[in-house]
C-alpha cells in the first residue's frame, strides 16, 4: 500500500509537521462544528415555544444567546473532541501504516508526538482564553437573555430562600428577593457568639439600595437573648441599616461564579475569605478548573495518540470506542471530586487537579507501550 504521507528527510519533517497538525486541527474543529449544530437545533426545537410566546426577537436569540452560547459549548467539551479527533486522525494513519512508515524512516515516537503538542497547545490556550476571560462575558449575556424570555428561568438567579455570612459570627437572612424592585419580602440580622445567638434584627418588605448598600423598611424588631437562653424583644420603626453585602452575593453561587472573569473571581474569593464565608470551597473549586480543564488537553492527547498508534484488529472503532470510554471517565472522575470539593470531604485544590494526575500516569503507561 502506497503511504499517503510526504517522504521522509530531515528538509521533510517540517512538511509533516504541517501534515499532522493540519489534520488534528481540521478534524477537532470539523467535530466541533458538527456537533454544534446539532446541539444548536435541538435546543432551538426545545425552546421555541418560549421563544414566540415572549416574542423573543430573532436578533437577540442569534446574537445575545446563541452566540454567547457556542463558547460555553465549544470549551465544555473542548477536551472529548481533542479526544475523539486525535484518536480519529491517528487511528486511520495507523491503519493504512502511515505510522510504521514514519518510525521506519527513523523518526521516534517522541518526535512524532511534537505536532500534536503544538495542537494540544493551541486548543488549550483557546480553552484557557475562554475560562478566563471570554466565557463569563458571555455567561453574563446568556443569564440577562434567559431570565427575559426563558419561562423556567425567570427569577431563577436567586434562590427562595438566601442565607450570607457577614462576617464571623453575623448572618443575613433574605426571604424572597425580587431583582427588578429591589425588596425581598422577610429579612434577618442575625449574631452569633460561641455557636449561640445573641441577638437579630427582623423585618418585613425591605428595599436594598444596591449603591449605599442599605436595608430600609417601615418597621422591624428587635430580639435579645441572655445568658440564660431568656428572650426580649422590641419593636421599632423606619429600619435603615448598612451591611456589609453586595448585590451580586445575592445570586445562586454556582451561577454568579460563571458569570466572573478570573481577575472578579479572585477578588470575589479574597471578599468571602475576609467574610468567613461557607461558599469558599465552591469558588475556589472554580478557580482551579478554570486552569486545570485546559491543561488536561496535553494529557487527552498523549493518551490518544499513544492508544490509536497501534495497528489493530478492530481498527479505528475499536481506537473510538476505547478512547471515548476513557475520555468520559476522566470527566465522570472531574465530577465526582467536584462534588466531595465543594461538600468540604476533600481540599479543593486536591479534587480538581487529582483526575489530571490519575490520567498522567495512565498516559505515561500507554506511551511506553506505544509502538516505537
């Protein structure tokens, strides 16, 4: 069988360079667009009766949610289809003994792993660009277009029922906040001493002031409590307190986080940690995916070409079918640890990062038994 690819001398190794970078690139994007408009069609299917029945207009369901939603998409799984399109293209290079030419001609499997470093490279710095910086912008446009026209998520940025540290040993209580008036219907000051209250401020149909960050309502009351447990309580007028509480810490976590670039992120973290706050493990869960999805790029890509190297039997499908069952493992893992992160079982940093490790050393095993 004639090999396809271009003849081997020192003047042609940069040539194949171009050869392989060329073909992971154009069948991760290939991939990437393909399933994008499947996925754009079904959830356009899914949502279209919102969509008229709000009378969404078309330009906004095109520029403010659809093109604000492929990033979200295309980095979500950035690295299944870095996956799939290096296990794809490697795996038919194997087959029609592309690769058996390239090591007979005294290139090392070292050597040929380079150009599909440089691709893992570019698809990691475009991922990490869109974690970063690129995606919260977008989540920003995503979240203000659902709430609109979405039935299911109107009002679903903050929950029924907001419970916030102040600081330690002080928390507020906000009972059905409404964004577009600025008021939540029931709210609490509450101060603890030892695990024990000492007192609270109550009151009912208060207006925030997102600029002063005040509290005012027409009345509210006042609760003692001794060191016997004996309560007292008072009731007064015209509230108007300052709190140490931004608007943007009366969303849902999980959601406000994703709507942060990094540099927000980071102050909203150093912000909670001065507050004593209980949602730390959650942002700083985020903090590290941001960087450690991106960079798991290299590691998908040496598993695949290491696993796809090798002419088999069963051909590319049985490269496809190995590859994607180790490739949504490693997602399953990434999820699994998140959720002991976030709960407190494990230190953030270790959950995140540990899937990466795991699938290191799975990735060093199959290259020593690549084919060399």
């Amino acid at each position: 069988m004639e090999s396809k690819i271009p003849k081997l001398g020192f003047p042609g190794f940069k040539i194949l360079d171009r050869y392989i970078l060329g073909k992971f690139l154009a069948t991760y994007f290939f991939a990437i667009a393909m399933i994008i408009v499947v996925v754009v069609t079904f959830d356009y299917v899914e949502k279209i009766d919102d969509f008229t029945e709000l009378k969404a207009p078309f330009k906004a369901i095109v520029f403010d949610y659809y093109l604000n939603f492929i990033p979200f998409f295309i980095n979500q799984f950035s690295g299944l289809f870095t996956f799939i399109a290096c296990i794809f293209f490697t795996s038919k290079m194997a087959y029609q003994t592309e690769i058996v030419a390239m090591l007979s001609g005294g290139m090392s499997f070292r050597r040929l792993m380079w150009p599909y470093f440089l691709g893992a490279l570019i698809i990691a710095s475009l991922s990490l660009t869109l974690n970063l910086w690129l995606i919260p912008m977008s989540q920003q446009h995503i979240v203000k277009f659902e709430q609109q026209y979405i039935k299911k998520r109107m009002n679903a940025v903050y929950d029924r029922h907001i419970y916030r540290q102040i600081e330690p040993g002080t928390f507020a209580y906000i009972r059905g906040y409404n964004e577009s008036r600025k008021q939540a219907l029931f709210f609490a000051l509450e101060h603890y001493h030892s695990g024990t209250m000492t007192h609270s401020l109550e009151a009912a149909d208060v207006k925030f002031d997102p600029e002063t960050k005040r509290w005012t309502a027409p009345r509210y009351t006042r609760r003692e409590f001794d060191s016997l447990g004996v309560e007292t309580f008072s009731q007064h007028r015209n509230l108007d307190t300052l709190i140490n509480l931004e608007v943007t810490e009366l969303g849902r976590i999980n959601e406000l986080i994703q709507t942060m670039n990094i540099s927000e992120l980071n102050q909203f973290h150093d912000q909670q940690q001065a507050k004593g706050s209980d949602s730390l493990n959650i942002i700083q869960v985020e903090r590290h995916a941001r960087y450690a999805y991106p960079l798991s790029t290299f590691i998908l890509t040496l598993i695949g070409v290491s696993l796809s190297s090798r002419k088999v039997r069963g051909g590319t499908g049985l490269h496809i079918g190995i590859g994607t069952g180790l490739c949504f493992s490693y997602i399953l893992f990434n999820r699994f640890f998140e959720e002991f992160a976030k709960s407190g079982t494990m230190p953030p940093g270790l959950a995140v990062w540990l899937p990466n490790l795991i699938y290191l050393v799975i990735a060093f095993y199959l290259y020593q038994k690549a084919p060399k």
